[in-house]
C-alpha cells in the first residue's frame, strides 16, 4: 500500500510552483507554470495535476500555499479566494475551489509565509520552536507566524511587510513604494523598493554602498517588534533579497545593536537564521498543508 | 461540598494585590501590601494568606501574575523567579518558590499582562478571540498575547513596551527614560516619560495640550504594530496613562490613519477596546493562573 499522495502548490504572484508528493522526501514531479489570469493559471495547474493523477492515481488531499491577502476563515464565503490586491485580475479569485471541485478532496490553505513555516516547524530550521516566523523579502515582504505548530491567523492573517520602520537617517528622499502606506517596510526594503532608489538589485550593488546598511536595519526593526510582541526562538529570513552576500549577518549586527542587551532568551545567531529548506521551503508549505488538510 | 479555593497575587512593582477567591464572582477576601524588598514583601503575603486558610480551608491552588521580566519555563532552575530588573532587590527574586513552598499546592506564574488577557479571554472583553493582546500602559509598558485561549511565551515572553516607535514630529527633544533603550515605546509613552516631559500626568495636561496626540501616536503604532505582525481580534488598552479622558479615541483615530485602510478583518472600535474587567483584570488575572495551575 502506498503513501497518500498530495497535490502542493505554491501559488505565487509570478508563477505557480505545482508538485506531487508522497513526502518531504518524495516528491514525484514537479512544474511552474506563469501567473496570468486565474482562469488561465488555474486551468493550467489543474491539467498539471490531471496529467499526475492518470500516473500515480488519486489525490487524497491538495495544499495551496498562495501569495495574499486571502480569506483563511473556513467558515466565510470567500474561504480560500484572494481578497483585495493591487494585482490585476487576482482580486477575488478562487484559489482553493476548483481544485477542490476537479480532484474531490480536502484542500489546505494559507498564505505562502505561513506554509513556509509550518514546513520549516516540521522539517526545516524552526524545529523544536513553540514561537516561530518565516519572513520573505523579495518582490513584497510577508510574514508567517507559527506558535505550537499551528500558523496564525486571527482577524485575517500577519502582514508583517507592512510594519512601519523608522527612517534611516540616510534614507529620508525616498518616499517607499507601498500604495497603501508609502514607507512600510515593503515600501522601504523589498526588491522593488531596492530598485526604485538604486536602479540595481541589493546584490547588485558594491559592497560599500550604503543600502546595504541602510536595508539590513529596516529588517532589523522587524526583528526587535517580533521580539518584543512576540518573542520568537526563531525568526526565518528567506526570499530574494536574503541572496545578498552578508545580509544576514548585517541583520543580526544591527538587531543586537538595537535591542541594547535588553532581549533575554535566544542567542541572535540562533535566532535569525536563513530558510533550513532553502528554495523548497514554499513548495514543501504546500505539503505540509496539504497533509494536515481534511 | 465547596468550590477550590485559590489564592490570587497581583505581583506589581508598586504593590501586591492579594485575594482570596473561589471564582470571578467569588472574592472571598482581597489586601494589598506595598512592594519593599521580596523577604518583606513576600512574607506579609505569605502572612495574609496563612490568616485566610485558617478561616477558608486550605487552597487548591496559587495564581501569580507578576511584573517582569520573569522566568517562565517550568524546566528552569529559575522558574518563577524575576530575571533582570533596574527595581532594586528584585532582581533574582524567586516568587513563586516561596508561596509553593509555604501552602504545598500548585502554583501558576505568568506575567502580569498575560494574566490579565487571560482573564479577558475568559470573563472580559477577549471572549472568543482566538488572537487577543492586553496591554498595560503605567508606570511602565508590558502586554500580554493569548493565541487560542494560551499565553504565549516563547524564548522568555513578549516584552511590548520596547517596541521601537517613529519620533512624533513635535517630540525630538525628550530623549526617552528606558535605560536599555532610551524611545523605545516605554522611553516615550510610560507615566515616568510623560511626567519627564511636561511635569504632569496625562490626564492633568490641559485638552489642548500636544502630549495627547503625540502619546496617542506613539500607542497606534503598537496598534499597527500588532496587526502587521500578530493579525488580532482585539487589542485591549489599560493602565493608568489609559485612564487618560479621550484617549483610546484618540489612539484609535490614529491607528486607523496609519493603517491607511490596509487591515481588514477587524472594525477599529471592537478592535481596540479598554479592559472588560476593569481594575479587577490583575487580580483576576492571577485567579486564571491559579484555576489553570496543576
């Protein structure tokens, strides 16, 4: 007898990430698909997974790992669609339903950040952590908090991207590229906000100009609010603009410095750590949602 | 056949408040004894509740709530004690040990605001909120998060007080009281800076005074704070600062322009609410501990 299969889809704002999978560490196939319209896109993963199920059989549940905002309240109407984006064509898509209704199995869903923890909590670098977090900065910044093995979602869900930093004393010309709130924390140091004042990405530019400093502090207030309203054992930073050579450790230098030796309980290196399970940490969330679905 | 009956301390830096409880509508005998050293201190306690167990019987269990910070992982050798504190004598303190000790039951021990959002969850304005904070704005700044009806604790336990907030344009001047931190949220916003600063209370200051906008900020920015990063049901404002006429108005009309309309889920009004329980909600919050402890 073999081992429940899993459709995981990572579902993000430039492309889909499908797999099928028995486990962590057994995943059977992978795909990617762009992301285009939701009927298109949609479309599209479903005859991935189509094409799968002749090979391997039925699914007996599906994860979706998706970008946000989202409806997570499994009670509302709108379970499972995107809420209000400034994406075009995805504001009040159904994510969750037509996979439910084209392989007539239980579907887990949440965001991505949320995912990416509950799979770093079971197989990754938050192991053992009853307070966790796993924060992406690349085309926008999200975060996902997990608290004894369950990822949170209270009124809606964490939007940790727009948490609102004080200014580096360096960088007060540039307005933030947030629509909503101008200089939060994504529109201050996310990949777009990098470009929009630079013209490069953060790895791109030499090692001693001054945004790296300036990037590495913004992150760093996000680590002293989650450690002061949450108190972390383990703050995950992943996504794009963590590939910066040397960024984490600016993070962590900086994090130390502000916190003033008040923050008792983690060491900072143990605390502020890149993603255990590297590029896979999205598509293993889907996983792991899809294996405590139904 | 009786109900249990439980000894509840409010352990604060000022005073302890003590009771004498078998519920929340059952407060049998209440005292309140002013905070000196811990042998002091805790012996006058100890004395208080020895006097009522003649009378009630003896008690089924012992709630602490306590100022901070504390240890709270049960496995610690330090378990119960206060950690590091600037209050003279207490730092190391062990307060639990010696209720344990002196009576021979259970003893619960959180801090203080923990035990008050509990407290809320259970009989106040935090029912049925599955993401709920209680925070205390005093002599100093603490608060307290329960996720589904547990407080978090994490590496040591939220410290929200030292939250890093963005000066107020009108307040450059005053460099903060915290001494780890100087304007961290407790440096800008406490009892002790708001004296510091202007020589009065925030509810002495004339109406037309800017403490009252610049204060208000500093409290929506933990609002926004908190719902960037924990997504809560509710947010609950006590303390004294928040005696304050008009000010969680105030603080509610600012979180709501920080917000920029971003956060859904959650309508300002229900969202950021003063204390169900009144000044009953550290007392209570320590008969919560005690009815959870064992």
């Amino acid at each position: 007898m073999s081992a429940p299969l899993f459709g995981c889809i990572e579902a993000g704002g430039t492309k889909f990430v499908l797999g099928v999978a028995r486990g962590p560490d057994s995943v059977l196939r992978t795909g990617r698909i762009p992301t285009t319209t939701p009927d298109e896109t949609i479309a599209a993963a479903i005859a991935f997974f189509a094409h799968a199920a002749e090979a391997e059989g039925p699914f007996d549940a599906i994860g979706i790992a998706s970008f946000g905002p989202v409806e997570l309240d499994r009670t509302a109407p709108g379970w499972g669609h995107i809420t209000q984006t400034p994406k075009a064509h995805w504001s009040g898509a159904d994510i969750a339903g037509p996979f439910a209704r084209a392989f007539a199995c239980p579907v887990g869903f949440d965001t991505d950040v949320n995912g990416a923890i509950l799979a770093e909590f079971l197989w990754g670098a938050a192991k053992g952590c009853d307070v966790a977090t796993y924060v992406t900065i690349g085309t926008g910044i999200g975060g996902g908090l997990l608290i004894d093995g369950r990822p949170v979602h209270g009124a809606r869900h964490p939007e940790m991207g727009h948490f609102l930093p004080r200014r580096h004393p360096d960088d007060t010309e540039f307005a933030g590229c947030c629509p909503f709130h101008g200089d939060c924390l994504e529109g201050l140091a996310s990949g777009p906000a990098i470009m929009a004042r630079w013209g490069a990405s953060l790895s791109d530019l030499p090692a001693d100009h001054p945004g790296h400093a300036i990037i590495a502090g913004y992150l760093a207030q996000l680590v002293i609010a989650q450690r002061a309203l949450l108190s972390p054992r383990r703050i995950i930073l992943g996504g794009g603009v963590m590939g910066t050579p040397g960024l984490i450790d600016r993070v962590r230098a900086q994090a130390e410095q502000l916190g003033g030796g008040y923050f008792e309980g983690a060491d900072i290196d143990r605390l502020v750590v890149a993603p255990g399970l590297g590029d896979q940490a999205g598509l293993l969330g889907a996983l792991a949602l899809a294996q405590g679905a139904g």
